[in-house]
C-alpha cells in the first residue's frame, strides 16, 4: 500500500502535466543545493584508507574501476525533505562498448518519491528516460563509452521520504523521530551476463544488487541530529543550528544513513575495531546487547571466513519493521526489540536481538564483501548468512546453542511441511510463507549437508577460499559450486540438484 499523495507531490504532478512532462521521476527539486558535492581527485582514494585495517588497505589500489559518487544531501527540518547532488565516475569494465548507463531511483518504489532535475554527462547535458515505474533511469551517451573508459555523471534530485512504515518493512522512513536513508540517491544498476540488470523487486527480500564502489559524502542536517552512516566520519562543521559532516565508505555496495535527536551512542574498541551502538536512551540494556553481540560475531566471522574490512561497526535502532537490515558497516535493528522485559510469541526480546544482530553482521560477508544477485540468487547470501549465524551459536554456546538454532532452522522448513522446493530460485517465485521456509531455513540447512558431503575440514577450508577469492566481485550458484569442488575433489552436481537448481522437464 502506496502513502496518500502529498501536497508537495500533487504541485509536481500539476507542474508536469502543465510542461507536458509525463511522470514525476524528471521534475526539478523544491530546492537547489547550496554548494558543490565534496571534491577530491577522482584517482585518489587516501582519504578511505583509515576506514580500512591495515590488511584490506590494498584494494583501494587493486579496485581501480570501481564507481567513485560525491554525493551530498541536505536534510530538511522536517526529516522528510532531502535534497542531493551526485558526480559519479563510472568506468567501463566489461567487453563491450555501452551506449547508456542505468540508473536505480529507489525511492519511487519504497513509498516514497525521487525527483530528478537536471542530468549531464562530462559536462553535457542528457536527456534521460524512466521506466519499472520511474525507478529505472536510463542515460544516453553521446557516443558509446568503449571498454576501459569513464564518464562522469552528475545528477540532481529530491528525495520525499515516507512518514509512514508501509513499504518493504520501512527501510526508507521517517518517522518516531528517526529517519532511515535508504538507497537514497541513483544508484548505477549492474551490468552483468544479462546486460543491464534491473527489476521491480517482489515486497519480499532485498531490493539492491551492486557492484562494490567508493562513496564520499556530505550530509547537511539539524544540528541537534545524531548521524549513523556507512563509513567513517572525516569531516564536521557546525553553523546556525545546521552541521555539515563528511563520511567517506568504501570499497561497498550501498550507502546507507540513520538519524535522530534521541540516540545516544554506546562505543567500544577492540582491537583495530570500533564498535558503536545507537538507541534511545530508554533502550540502554538493548543497545548494550546489540554491541556485545556485534563484536562477538565479527571476531568469530572473521577467523573463519576473512578479516572484517572496516574499523567500524555501527548499529542504529530504527523503526523498521523487518528485525533487522545490512548496509555496508552497519545494520538497522528494529527499536522493537531494544526491550529486553518483552517477548515475541513466548520467546524473550534478548534472543530475537542477538540473533538478529548476529545474522546482520554475517552479512558485512555475505552481500558487502562478497556481492550477488540478491534478487536471482538471494540463497548465496540470505542463506549462507543464516548458516554463519548458526556457526556463531555453536562457536559461543557450544553444542547446545548450535542444537538451538537449528531446531529454529528447521521449524522454519517445518512451517510448509518441508516441502522441497528448491534453495535456488528468484526471490519472485517464492511466496512469502516459502521464502521464509526455504531461503532462512532449508537453504542454511543445506549448507550442513554440504559440510557433511565435502567433510568438516575441507568445507571449513572452501567458505574461507570463497570469501576470500570473491572479495569486492560478484558471486553466483555456478562459482560457488567450482569452489566447493576444487575442494573435495568431488562431483557436487547430485547434492546441487537435490537442494539448490529446480528440477528440469
């Protein structure tokens, strides 16, 4: 259920029907932004290496196509107006020349509403194209871009945020006083085997799938806001109630940002990590666990799979009505689970919290290090997250908290009676019941059979190799498969279609 047309959309709509403009996705923002996005050379990316331990350091070097934005934002009083200003430099890295470049206005999907002003390319205005419903904006190019070229795209827009929870479990929301940027600016689609991937996502699921890029951004909003973003914070300025703070994220596939004037912030350092938590005050106790838990998690993922790349860990309490949300560097929690005297159908809060906090950030691996289809294949990461997060209680509580969790896990595959319909298929061929059931319970489920198939050693060996060699690239179902076999010097291909490929006719 879409929100009621505001008053501020329904003067677009009139301005548009007045210049013969047929959809809101192309009309000017209520207000231009004040200065330019903030700027350093396009080839130099120092300024996001003190967001990295020192062993990730070298992908800022080895990642030398991967998408830069300058992207800036100003966030109104209202928390409900934002006004952006985006340069991105895209490279070409496939073998083909590209007439266009794809675009993702998110919003306009997620209950909300992106307004798209102006678009050049190197300087040259262009006239873009919308479709899914204005969440497509497709960019000509004046000549095709050639292998191993770059352009520089600069787009301004306006982002309406919903004041409403109603659309894809609110991740992009203000409202209880917090406000959730999510997927908040145009974000450059996947170019993949299939060409320029995009698609309305099914209201189950993730809705992104992204290259790994660099983000530089300035955020202008009430000064008395505390900010929560994807990266770390390297500049700050405050005038005449308004702050001006700088972030710099990367390498990472999104970038994400929280707000409120009720959050205090919990921190602790361990080791090259800082971890903060951010809550009201009221939910102290919660956002202590919320921490524990985190730092907990990322010691064990990180031992097992690859180190975690960033120096921090951010988690912000939000309204959403999902338990939880990844972003790269951080995770949403739902406020609702912040109370740890309450209960979800006879099981305490504490549980729900750590859990959900554990599967978020088994995700800074499955997802952000190692990106996928998330719509085509959401198993590679919504799966084998759940399967992290089983690893997680069996390594902290021993057998019993491992017993535990897969009971949950298979409860959930219980839920429709085990049916065995198959881990691999696209997020829209599921309905929400057996997305549910086969995505968080049989498709963790398989990777223990698969454990058991290779041998605890080698699988042990094989999820280290994956993460590793996919670190910043795009995994499928068919590399994963190569990798597990290059281990066991085995033929998977019988495990692989009883479990994961739909049977063929």
């Amino acid at each position: 259920m879409r929100r009621p047309i505001s008053s501020l959309l329904l003067l677009v709509l009139s301005l548009a029907a007045c210049q013969g403009q047929p959809s809101p996705a192309n009309m000017p923002p209520t207000e231009a932004a004040t200065s330019d996005p903030p700027a350093t050379a396009w080839d130099d990316r120092s300024i996001f290496s003190e967001g990295l331990i020192a062993s990730q350091q070298a992908a800022l070097a080895q990642l030398t196509g991967a998408s830069t934005y300058r992207l800036e934002w100003q966030i109104a009083d209202d928390l409900v107006h934002v006004t952006g200003q985006q340069a991105v430099r895209y490279t070409n890295l496939e073998d083909v020349a590209l007439d266009e470049i794809q675009f993702r206005l998110l919003p306009n999907i997620l209950g909300g509403t992106m307004l798209v002003s102006s678009v050049s390319v190197d300087g040259e205005s262009a006239a873009p194209e919308y479709a899914l419903e204005d969440s497509l904006m497709r960019v000509p190019l004046a000549a095709p871009l050639r292998p191993g070229e770059s352009a520089i795209i600069q787009i301004d827009f306006v982002v309406i945020v919903p004041t409403e929870l109603e659309s894809n479990y609110g991740i992009l929301a203000s409202t209880e006083g917090v406000l959730a940027l999510a997927h908040a600016y145009p974000m450059i689609a996947v170019y993949d085997d299939e060409g320029w991937n995009a698609e309305i996502p099914p209201d189950s699921g993730d809705v992104t799938y992204a290259d790994a890029s660099f983000y530089l951004v300035r955020v202008t909003a009430p000064a008395d806001l505390v900010l929560v973003a994807s990266g770390r914070e390297v500049a700050r300025e405050t005038d005449n109630g308004r702050q001006t703070v700088t972030f710099a994220a990367g390498p990472a596939r999104d970038f994400f940002l929280a707000a409120s004037a009720a959050y205090v912030v919990l921190t602790e350092t361990v080791g090259e990590y800082t971890f903060r938590s951010y809550a009201p005050a009221d939910a102290h106790d919660g956002a202590q666990l919320a921490l524990e838990t985190a730092a907990r998690a990322i010691a064990d993922f990180g031992g097992r799979y690859a180190p975690y790349p960033y120096t921090e860990f951010d988690i912000a309490a939000t309204p959403t009505y999902a338990l939880g949300i990844e972003y790269p560097g951080m995770t949403a929690v739902s406020l609702d689970l912040y109370d740890l005297s309450g209960n979800f159908n006879g099981t305490p809060a504490s549980v729900y919290l750590e859990s959900t906090v554990a599967h978020e950030v088994g995700h800074q691996w499955f997802y952000n290090m190692v990106g996928n289809d998330q719509l085509d294949e959401p198993w590679l990461d919504e799966s084998l997250t759940q399967y992290a997060t089983w690893q997680y209680y069996k390594d902290t509580y021993g057998a019993s908290g491992g017993a535990g969790f897969e009971q949950s896990l298979e409860g959930r595959w219980q839920g429709i009676e085990r049916a065995e319909i198959p881990v691999g298929l696209p997020v829209s061929a599921y309905s929400d019941r057996e997305y549910s059931a086969i995505i968080y319970g049989r498709g963790a489920l398989f990777f223990d059979a698969l454990a058991e198939q290779m041998g605890r050693q080698a699988f042990d060996a094989f999820l280290g190799d994956y993460t590793q060699s996919h670190q910043w690239s795009i995994a499928t179902s068919k590399s994963l498969q190569q990798t597990a076999e290059g281990h066991c010097n085995c033929d998977l291909d019988p495990l692989f279609d009883q479990w994961i490929h739909p049977a063929t006719p």
